[in-house]
C-alpha cells in the first residue's frame, strides 16, 4: 500500500513533523512543498488526489492552513474521497463509514502531537 503527503506552505511545518513521527511505520511518498513559500494549493491537492485516485489500496494525507481548501478541491478528482478530520471520531469515520481515501488536516487549528494521531487512525 502506497501513503502519500503533502502540503501547501501552511501546512509544510506540520507535514514535514507528521512525515518524521510516523515515517517508520508508513514509508511516505512526500508529494511537497518542499519550502514555506507561498503557493497556490490546489495543484498540490490534485496531483496527490490524482495519484491516490489511480492506485488500488492508496492513501493520502493533504495538510494546508485548515483543512477546507484541500478536501474541496481533492474531492474534484475522481476517485478521491476526501475528508477534513480534527479528532480521533472523525479520523475513522472518515474510512470506516465514508471510505476516504484521503486525509485533510488544518495546520493553524491543530496541535502536533493531535495532527500525528489523526493520521494514525486514519491509516489504520
């Protein structure tokens, strides 16, 4: 199973603390950015919706300023199943009873320790 992630310039701090906590256990396909500098979301949200979308099995995780911006544009791309999620409920919920196939976290309105959590559950 492939694990995608990304970001926009909001959510590159958190994106980069997700992808060194968990990046032992889940071998993510780091999709950028690769700086702070801003840039324009929706890109990013379809070319990682693009790749989860084609692969049997794949999940991503979109991390931008709160979430919204990424799980509206994601949710374009056939196939994607995107989902804002803010705690552990909504993480599974989000595969369990709407199979999302990919993660939508808010970098401004979400504490480290509970974005790294959030992604485990959704994972798993």
């Amino acid at each position: 199973m492939n694990y995608y992630i990304a970001s926009d310039h909001a959510g590159f701090a958190l994106k980069g603390r997700i992808v060194f906590r968990l990046g032992k256990k889940y071998d993510f396909f780091d999709l950028g950015v690769f700086t702070d500098e801003r840039v324009d979301y929706p890109k990013i949200a379809i070319d990682i919706s693009k790749k989860v979308a084609s692969e049997k099995g794949a999940l991503g995780v979109l991390v931008c300023g709160t979430g919204n911006g990424m799980s509206i544009v994601a949710n374009k791309v056939k196939g994607a199943r995107a989902a804002v999620i803010y705690d552990g409920f909504t993480a599974k919920m989000a595969r369990q009873h709407n199979n999302a196939n990919i993660a939508c976290l808010g970098a401004r309105n979400i504490a480290e320790q509970v974005a790294v959590a959030l992604v485990k559950d959704f994972l798993e």
